[in-house]
C-alpha cells in the first residue's frame, strides 16, 4: 500500500507538471524566435506521458494486489470465525445470509481500498501541484473558480446519511436473494415434486425486484455528488473566464499564462470529481463494513474457563446426565434428566416426538449447553473438558448422512491424510463398501457429487460409518441410521454398524421400536424426563407408555 501510494503520487504530480509546461509553451515556443525551444519542450511534455504511463501499470498492479489480498484474507477471517459459531447461531443465519457476508460483502469492501489509494496518492496530490501552479499565476483567478465550492456543504452530509442507509437496505437485499437461492437449490426436489416452479420463481422475482430499487436508489445517491461537483465547477470556469478573459483581452496578462491557468483548473475537473466519487463508494464500503464488523463481534463458542486436556479414559466411558435441564427460546426441552448409560453397552433412547431425544446428542457433542445440571462422561465432568477433546470421543451416524462434493475418499478422511491404505481398505471393507468400490471408476477417488447425489441412501449411511470407523472414537451416536433405507441396503448398513458398535459405548436413538429389542438398556424419554427403564421384554410386561407406542407400530 506504501509503494501504491508513492506510485499514485509521482502520477499525480504529472499533471501540475504539464500544466505548469503550458506557459512556456505558449509565451515562447509560439512567439518569435521560439523555434529553438520547441524540440526540448515537446520532449519534456513527452516524458511526462511516459512517466504518467508508466505509474499508472505500476500503480494499477499494485492496488489490485492489495485489493485482492485484503479481501481474500477477509474472507478467510470471516470463514474460520463463522465456523466457531455455536449451534445456536446456524439457527438464526441461514445459509445464503451467510455466504453473502463472506462473499458479497468483501466484494463491496475490496474496491475501496483501490479508491482511497487512488484518490490520496494520486487526486489529492494532483489537485495539490495544479493549485500550486494556479495561485502562482494568479490567486484571484484561483479564488474565482472556487466561489461555488461552499454550496456542496449542506447536500453532502445529507447524501452521505442517505446514502449509507440505501447501502445497508441494498446489503440486506443481497442477503435476501442469496437466502432465496440457496433454499430454491436444496430444495428442488420437493420444488419439482410439487410443481413449484412458478411460485418460486413469482417469489424469487419480488425478491430481485427489492434488490434492484436499492441498488437504483443508491446509484443515483453516489452519483449526484459528482454531478452538483460538475455544476458548481461550471460556475468557477465562467467566473474565471469572465475575469481573466478580460485581463487578457486588455493586456494585463499573457495568453501563455491565461492558458496554463486554464489548463490547470481544467485538470483539476476528474480528480475533484473521483473524490466526490470517493464519497459515495466509501458509504456504500462501509454499510458492508459495519456488517462485516457486527459478524466479526459477534461472540464464538464459549471457553470452558475450567478445560482441561483430555484425561486417560477407558475404552469405552460410560455417560451419566444429572438432572440436565435444557430449552430452546421459549420452548423447554429437558426437565430434569437423569439416566446413565453404561460403559461397553447399546442403550436405546425412544419417545414421542418433542421429548428430547435428539438433544442429548446435542448436549454430548456440546452443540448444546445445559442450562443446568451435570453430564458426566467416565466420571469426569463435560465442563472440564475442551470442546475439540469433547467432540473427538463420539463418532456419529444418522439418518441425515451430510457429504461434501469431494471424492469418496476425502469424504472418509475428513482432513486425516494421515490415514496409511491398509487401515483405509479395512474399514471399507467393514463398512460393506467394497462392492460398491468395485463398480465405481476411480474407486474411492470417484466423486460424490453435490451433498452426497452420486451415491444412493444407503451407500451414503456405508460412507458415514467409514467416516466413524477412521475416527475410532470410543463412543458411538446413531440416530435412526436405517429407517430410511430398503431391507436390503438395511442389512448390509446394520451388519456394518454391528461392526462399528463391538466394544463401544452405544446410544441409539430410535423410531422403529423393532431395531432395539436387543439394546441392553432402553430409556423412554416423555417431556424431556426418562419415565421408564428396561430391557424390552420387562418394558412390555410393564404395560406403560414403551408398550403403547410398541403396539402402536405392530398393531396389525
């Protein structure tokens, strides 16, 4: 940046330099006897054009270097922070907000950079040499052609304020159709399913609609600075016009000097104007500054102030809640759970909808927080751990397999690199993906396309357990990891999670009752609190709510 606005500076003292040549030019180059001179003058008039050329592919190189570099790094700032977020916060950003801040804000911001150099090397010092050589000719003249500079005062704080907020409107209208995008492409589905197409795009239309009047009404807010510049500049060059041309007219002053007089105040035209464009670019930078700013404060994952690193553990912990309570905004979840699932064993987790089955999984891989109450896993107290030595003791499989468009390999991996072949072709192999490597061109670097599309629902579960089996973590988290797949895709998924639960600690939620008749323990969650315990024979004698919903799915 120091070198750009060196760069910008030697250009724009170019131009008081050519202007100050034109006195010269005109005085005695044209008037008698000049013939002798106009050789070294058209050559000093000829450097300053080569000079000017070659800043100006210096100076341009250099800006876009920084531009790029500053928003590249940005970008990977806003990235790294977004992704210490907590859970909570995916829940109130969606998506596509999120891609806009990191992508179209410092897209908006990028340029500025380029602006400020451009406008504080080259425009000021610019307009600093041609003001120079126009107070050196004539300060009156000078004083002539800013008489209407004091009437852009007033309308330029009013179209800073407006401008900003037009800016903030036309970032949140970005936002929007991002937002929108991003919903319309997950879900096309159900989009074409449901014969969709038009409603989405009535929809998409209005969204563009909005995004367009704020772009069009910040447009015109960014450039009516520079047009009221360009009139109150009219007005100067007819005052100095009226006043000098008469000088001229009666001898007081030479042609020589009315025209570099002239010539210079004509220079100063674009860069007074590119800084009343400063203005208005810099409103427009900021409002996607103060976004980018208010993502950056936003808080991240809370540090555990009494973590510690991670203690020798068993093979398998057992996991212990104590009087755990747990809501969402306004929407309690837990009351007060208590269970313990011991260590090297399946224990099941079943209940109606909303009991808060699916948050305990939260709670164990700290997605979550407890309001209150104590998870313990072997012995030791959740809290005491790091989130990243927390999350490194579950492996997790649902029914809801999430793979990136990366190979299948990458998708196993999920950055271990360090993983040697031979352990990588054993949990292929115990994840019943030999097969499918088999048929597939490139095997394991064969791509998975756009969240998982090349791959069936079942060869997407075998993935997931791959992924858990490389992990090796010491518990396991399966959350209903068949009901979604036909009897035979079931059975070769469920022989491989027989694999990958051998001598683990097990947790199981489910919703197909028959999956868990051999759990050693099963948990039956009703608002947010363990109403019964038991195997499934001692469940059913009892008669209760697990009966209920067992006989439920196998009235017939």
């Amino acid at each position: 940046m120091i070198a750009a606005f060196i760069v910008m500076a030697v250009e724009g003292s170019t131009l008081g330099l050519l202007s100050w040549m034109i006195e010269p030019l005109f005085d005695r180059v044209f008037g008698p006897d000049g013939g002798g001179e106009i050789l070294w003058v058209g050559l000093a008039i000829l450097g300053l054009f080569v000079l000017r050329a070659i800043t100006t592919i210096v100076s341009r190189s250099l800006l876009t270097l920084v531009s790029v570099r500053i928003a590249s790094a940005m970008q990977v700032d806003m990235l790294a922070h977004i992704l210490r977020q907590s859970g909570g916060f995916f829940q109130n950003h969606p998506p596509g907000a999120l891609m806009d801040r990191v992508q179209g804000d410092t897209t908006a911001v990028q340029g500025i950079w380029q602006t400020v150099i451009v406008s504080a090397g080259r425009d000021i010092v610019a307009l600093i040499g041609l003001f120079a050589v126009a107070i050196a000719i004539d300060p009156q003249w000078t004083l002539a052609a800013l008489i209407g500079a004091p009437l852009l005062i007033v309308p330029a704080v009013v179209l800073q304020r407006y401008l900003r907020r037009k800016s903030v409107q036309l970032r949140e209208a970005t936002a929007a159709r991002s937002t929108r995008l991003d919903e319309i492409f997950h879900g096309i589905n159900a989009i074409k399913l449901n014969r969709l197409e038009t409603y989405q795009s009535t929809r998409f239309l209005t969204t563009v609609r909005a995004l367009n009047r704020a772009y069009s009404k910040s447009i015109v807010a960014a450039q009516t600075m520079p047009a009221m510049i360009d009139i109150v500049t009219g007005l100067g060059f007819f005052a100095v016009l009226m006043l000098g041309g008469r000088e001229v007219a009666e001898g007081e002053r030479t042609v020589g000097e009315f025209m570099s007089f002239f010539t210079a105040m004509t220079l100063t035209f674009q860069p007074i104007r590119r800084l009343g464009e400063v203005a208005g670019t810099w409103q427009i930078a900021a409002a996607s500054l103060e976004r980018i700013f208010r993502l950056l404060d936003t808080d991240t994952e809370e540090r555990r102030p009494d973590a510690q690193p991670l203690p020798a553990a068993t093979q398998s912990p057992g996991i212990e809640f104590r009087d755990v309570h747990f809501a969402y905004p306004g929407v309690p979840v837990l009351n007060g759970l208590s269970f313990t699932a011991p260590a090297g064993r399946m224990t099941a987790i079943v209940g109606p909808s909303g009991a808060g089955k699916s948050t305990i999984f939260h709670l164990l891989t700290a997605l979550a927080e407890p309001v209150a109450g104590d998870i313990l896993i072997d012995g030791h107290p959740a809290t005491r751990l790091t989130l990243p030595d927390q999350r490194a003791l579950f492996a997790t499989v649902s029914q809801d397999t999430a793979l990136f468009d990366e190979s299948l390999r990458e998708n196993i991996l999920l950055g271990r690199p360090d993983i040697p072949e031979d352990r990588l072709s054993s949990v292929t192999q115990a994840a019943q993906l030999a097969d499918l490597l088999s048929t597939l061109p490139g095997g394991l670097d064969a791509p998975a396309g756009p969240r998982g599309s090349a791959l069936s629902g079942g060869q997407r579960q075998r993935i997931a357990i791959a992924r858990a089996l490389v992990a090796d973590a010491p518990v396991l988290l399966l959350d209903e990891a068949t009901s979604a797949l036909d009897s035979r895709s079931e059975a070769a998924v469920a022989e491989a999670l027989a694999s990958l639960a051998k001598g683990r600690t097990t947790l199981v939620i489910a919703h197909r009752l028959s999956t868990v008749r051999e759990a050693d323990q099963i948990l039956v969650l009703d608002k947010g609190r363990v109403v019964e315990q038991g195997r499934h024979d001692d469940l059913i004698a009892q008669g209760g709510l697990y009966a209920g919903l067992y006989a439920l799915q196998f009235k017939d």
